[in-house]
C-alpha cells in the first residue's frame, strides 16, 4: 500500500506546517485536536524534509498520549495500517520505535509493542485451518513460538528486529542512549523471560551495527557506565567484543580519563555522603531488590531534595557504576598475557652506542602501547583502571612494550603519571625489576623524566595534571619528578648515556633551558610586584603610627590609650608594620639571589610563597587596624550596628581574595608546612648538639 501522497515533496510539507509548528512548539493536545477532525491518511504525511511522519515526532518527545491517540485512531479505521503505521521509515531508516528508544520513555515503547502484539494475535485468531495444523505432539506452530512470547514472521518481531541505515534496532538505539531500564525491557522481550542459548544467535543480531561497534562499544561511549554496567552482566561475551580498529570496551574506557575525575572537590561533607551512599549501595538486601524488581539503581536517587546535594549524590553514584564496570571489564581482559617473549636487555653505558647491530624495527609493528588497557590507561592517567588491573591480575605489572622494550614506568613517568607510579612503587621488589629496564632507545627512566616530549600542554603543567601558577612553579615541579624518578633506580644510570650520547641531567638541562629562562622572568616581575605592594602597606602602617586615633593630650598622651580598642589597634598596626617589611625583604632577596635550576628545587619558590603568606597577613592585619580604628571613634555613642557594618566592609577585601585565590590557601598550607619542618629540622639539631655536650 502506497501511504505517501505522490505529489512533489514541497507541497507534501506545506500541507503539514500547522501540525509541524503545533508538534515543534509542543503544543501536544492541540495536535491531537487537529487530527480528530482529519483523514487517517493524514497521520503518514509527511511532517519534515527527513521525512518523519506525526508518529516519528511523537515517539521522539516520548509523548504516549499522543502515540495512544493515533494508534487508537489508526485501529479505528484498518488493523491493517497498524503495522504500517509502526514500521514506517524516515531517511534514516528509524521506525517511531527507534524514536522512542531514543526518547527513553518505557511506557511509549511498551504502548507500541502492545499495538503490535495485538494486531499479532488478531491475524492468528483469523488465520486458516491448515496454518494451525497440529504435529504428532498436538502442538501448532504458534505453540513453539508462544514459549518464548514470539510468533514466527509476527509483525512483533519485526517491528523489534528491523534495522536503521546504521544496522540498528531499538534496543541498541536505546543503549547508545543511555536508557537502561528500556534497555531490560526490550531485551527481555527478545529473548523471553529464561534466556535460551538457543536464542543467542537472535539477539546478537540487536548487539551490533554496520561499522562493527557493538552496544556495549556506544554505551561506553556514551558513558552510560550505568547501561554499559547491565549488558556486561547479563551478556559477558561483549566484554572482548571489538569494533573496526581492534578496539574492546576496555580500551575504549582507558582512553577516557575525563569519565574518573570527580567533579565535586573533596570535602569532609562530600566525603560523609559517599560513604552513606556506598554503604547503601553495598547492602546485599538493596542489590536483591534491584534485580528482582528487573530494574538497576537509579543514579541521583536521594531523599535530600537540595538540587546542589542531589547533584553531588548522582555524581558519586555515578563514579560507583563506573568503577564496578571497570571491575568487570578488567576481570575479562587478559590481553597483558599476550606478549611476546623479551629480547636480550640493554646494558648501563657510559659511551654512546649506536644501533648499528640490530635489526631494523619493522615499521609496521604496532606498539603495545595502542592496544593494551593498562599501558593505555597509565598513558591517560586513569589509576582506577591500572590498579584494578594490578589487583585482578598482578602478574600484568611486569609486561612490557614489544616496540620500544618500556614496562608501565616508563610509561608513567614519562606522561608524568604520578598516582600511577606510587601505585607501582609501593611494592619495592617490582620496583626494582622494572626500575632499572634500558629501552631500545638506550633511555632509562630518568631520562624519560627529564624528556619534554610527551607532554604538549606549557602552560605550567603539574605533575598529573594539576596546574601550577607560573613557569616557576612548574620548573620546580619538573626538578621534584627528577628527584623522585632518580631515588628508585641504581646510583650509577645517573652516568648513563642513552644511544644519542646524553646523560639524564643533560638532557634535562636541554629540553628545560626555555623554561627555565620564562622561570627566571617571571620570577623577578613577580617578586618586583609584590615589592611594590609590600612598600606601599609598610607606608601606610608606618604612617598610621603617627596618626593616634582620638588625638593627644596636652602631655603628648593619646585620649583613648586605655580602650581595649586602642590596645587592639597598635598591636595590629605594629603587626602589620613588621609582615610587610619582612615581606619587602624576601621579595629583595628574591631579585638578588642566583637563578639557576637547583634555587627552582625549594629556595626560590619558597622565598616567593613566604614573601605572599607575609604580604597577605600584613594586608590582613591593616584591615583589622582599620576596623580597630572605626570602632574606637564612634564607641561613644554606643553605635554597635554601624561598628558592624565597618568592620564586615574592613574584612571584606581579604574575603573576596581568598574566594577568587584558592591556590592561596594550598600556598598558605604549604609554606606553613615547610616552616614546621623547618623547625623541626632545629629542634632534632638542637637535641643532638645538647646530648653531645
């Protein structure tokens, strides 16, 4: 039956602007209005240049009221237009279901399975004596089928099995949206409510698409954790499905490190909620009922009705699922086995040797590094991935990249991975196995710690990724890894020279000579600056000495040097006076002192962040003084709600500092943390000059 108007597609789409506008508008009853009144034929027309019909509209916004109103006005006129009414294809290949997969709304799908289930039963309450001829059991063919809830060649199936231009059905449509709860129902509906491998072969048919990726390939992607989470329970095969590069949902997960981080700070608030939600999440009785109820956790869900709260409970949530899929996907995957046998090792040289000798690297060969999780997942920074993968499968720690001959230490270092490489280090006997492996390249991997070459972001880059204020502080960060790499490997590869001749600390002073001249820059403008700002709150301070609130007596005394107040307004003022001084002095010394790599290591950044601690406490101070001041001169008339508003207004600028400067407060802690070292290292000094005498 032909269901389009043959007349040109132009006049076929000015015919349907009022429902088209009404539809888009979502002005919903008055579309149902308008075709109470029409043609049935009307509800095929064509609505869009895709050409979607009413049905296909409807089915996207996940409206069943309307989807109910059209059906119910199609079975009114012909059953037969039911199942044309369903199957209907855009450009796209998409049937309302597909729409409705992607729509997400579990009602509308059933709502249309339903409509094709009945027009099912219908044709088989019509069919012919001979169609329902029973075999030597006494069963028909409907009796087969009916055991699993299917007719064979039904208009059910179909409606369940028919294929967008993509390859896809409505259940992998629905994954690649994310809508697990869809997603159950649809497979159930596939495969009955006992799955039959004899079935198996039906489903996988719904698993993949044209271009090989399969659902659990979209669902990662997607990063529907909580979608991906279910099929690879119910269906563990997929887990070492791969698509058209070669790819398994894992290595898909490893390259995805914006999925781990956490978008919530830590605090200890944050912290008490994740507990409560991971006891909950880990009570056997919640998990029962979830799969009883045929139904996976909904993420977010929280009787804490604040939004920002809600947020953070669906965050966390989140992170749950995704490491419990992570969990399962690498109990899968044993692609770290797979390595070849390693060759004869480099040795420690003190000469440069070319490779002359060896054979020549195919270029063909694919590095290992492009198709194993872990050594992808170091690459990336993902440590939820490589310490799962240690705790599964420990042996995996030691293999080693076919290509270049590089274990997961010179992978994390040289990416600068550093939760990676603590999670390595903590077992000292792998520590040194791996730590002192010479790669094909003759590097070790304090060379690969003082390459720059794996890192394309200089806008002061940190140490996994944590960002630092300025190149000096990023020098400073580059001079800790060296030192940190160099304390795990044998003393003597600090002599060795790879097979372009260079040492480690050479090399390090080549690929860092350009920041460390921006370093030596930026940190004589900075000191210069805060100079100038320090000189500026010493005047003032100083000048305000001179300038005794409530004036003098005629014995030179100041009125109101009994007031508390008074008192509170020296001291701070004297406070104020010494911290930016003292804060004028280190940035001097800064300016004078020697900018070479090791004053990067701790001097330089530590004078400069002493210098800020001492500016912005003098600065604090100075508005303390100002508020003691306001105080004593309207004391007197008792004027407390106005004292009030000035010293809010006083402390405000040191307020509104710290909120727009986080980094202060890490500055801050730091610098107080190096100071009680410091005095630590004193007080041990002190202790052992005493015993001695």
């Amino acid at each position: 039956m032909e269901l389009i108007d043959k007349a040109s597609r132009g006049e076929a789409l000015s015919r349907s602007r009022e429902q088209y506008e009404l539809a888009m508008n979502g002005q919903w009853e008055s579309l149902i209005q308008f075709y109470k009144d029409r043609e049935i034929f009307e509800v095929f027309g064509l609505m869009t240049t895709k050409n979607d019909t009413v049905l296909h509209l409807a089915g996207l916004a996940g409206r069943k009221d309307v989807l109910v109103f059209l059906i119910s006005r199609i079975e009114e006129d012909s059953d037969v237009l039911t199942v044309d009414a369903l199957t209907v294809e855009n450009n796209s290949g998409n049937t309302p279901l597909h729409e409705v997969a992607a729509s997400g709304n579990l009602e509308a799908a059933k709502l249309l399975a339903e409509a094709a289930d009945a027009f099912d039963r219908k044709e088989e309450s019509r069919a012919s004596p001979e169609s329902v001829k029973n075999n030597h059991s006494g069963e028909t063919p409907h009796h087969g089928a009916a055991a699993f809830d299917r007719d064979v060649g039904s208009s059910y199936v179909r409606l369940l099995e028919i294929k967008n231009h993509l390859g896809e059905t409505p259940l992998y449509r629905a994954a690649a949206f994310g809508h697990t709860d869809l997603v159950q129902y649809l497979a159930t509906k596939l495969v009955g409510d006992d799955i039959n491998p004899h079935f198996r072969d039906d489903i996988n048919q719904h698993f993949h698409r044209n271009d090989k990726v399969s659902i659990l390939h979209m669902a990662v992607l997607g990063q529907h954790f909580e979608t991906a989470h279910w099929l690879v329970n119910e269906y563990p095969y997929l887990a070492n499905g791969k698509e058209e590069n070669e790819l398994t949902s894992l290595q898909l997960l490893a390259q995805m490190p914006s999925a781990f981080k956490p978008k919530f700070r830590e605090s200890i608030w944050i912290k008490l909620h994740r507990h409560i939600c991971l006891c909950n999440d880990r009570d056997p009785a919640n998990r029962n009922n979830d799969l009883e109820n045929g139904s996976t956790r909904k993420i977010g869900r929280t009787t804490i009705r604040w939004a920002p709260i809600g947020i953070m409970g669906e965050e966390m949530q989140n992170q749950n699922v995704l490491l419990e899929l992570t969990n399962l996907l690498v109990g899968k995957d044993y692609s770290w086995g797979e390595i070849e046998a390693e060759e004869a090792a480099n040795t420690f040289s003190l000469v440069s040797k070319p490779n002359s000798t060896q054979k020549k690297e195919d270029a063909e060969t694919k590095s290992t590094y492009e198709y194993i999780p872990l050594f992808i997942a170091t690459r990336t920074g993902i440590s939820q991935i490589v310490e799962k993968i240690l705790e599964l499968h420990p042996q995996a720690v030691e293999a080693h990249d076919i290509k270049h001959k590089q274990n997961i230490f010179h992978m994390a270092v040289k990416y600068r991975r550093l939760a990676i490489f603590n999670i390595v280090k903590k077992n000292k006997f792998i520590t040194s196995r791996l730590a002192d492996v010479i790669d094909n390249d003759g590097n070790t991997i304090l060379h690969h710690a003082a390459d720059t070459s794996y890192y394309t972001d200089m806008s002061y880059y940190s140490v996994d990724a944590k960002v630092t204020y300025g190149p000096a502080f990023h020098l400073q960060e580059e001079l800790h890894w060296m030192a940190r790499v160099q304390k795990i490997i044998p003393v003597n590869y600090a002599m060795h020279r790879n097979k372009e001749g260079v040492t480690a600390n050479e090399l390090f002073t080549r690929q860092h000579a350009e920041l460390l001249q921006s370093a030596k820059v930026w940190m004589k403008e900075t000191a210069q600056s805060g100079s100038v700002v320090a000189a500026l709150v010493a005047t003032v301070a100083y000048a305000a000495v001179y300038t005794v609130p409530g004036g003098t007596n005629q014995n030179g005394l100041p009125n109101l040097r009994h007031s508390p107040f008074f008192k509170a307004f020296t001291i701070s003022n004297t406070v104020s006076l010494v911290f930016s001084l003292t804060s004028l002095g280190t940035f001097l010394n800064i300016t004078r002192s020697p900018f070479e790599y090791k004053n990067f290591y701790h001097s330089l950044p530590f004078k400069l962040n002493l210098g800020f601690l001492l500016l912005f406490c003098s600065l604090l101070v100075s508005m303390l003084t100002f508020a003691a001041t306001i105080v004593l001169l309207i004391h007197h008339q008792k004027i407390w709600s106005i004292s009030l508003i000035y010293i809010v207004v006083a402390i405000l600028p040191f307020s509104m500092f710290g909120l727009n400067h986080n980094r202060f407060y890490d500055v801050f802690f730091k610098c107080l943390k190096d100071i009680k070292k410091k005095l630590r290292c004193c007080k041990r000094m002190y202790v052992r000059i005493r015993m001695q005498r």
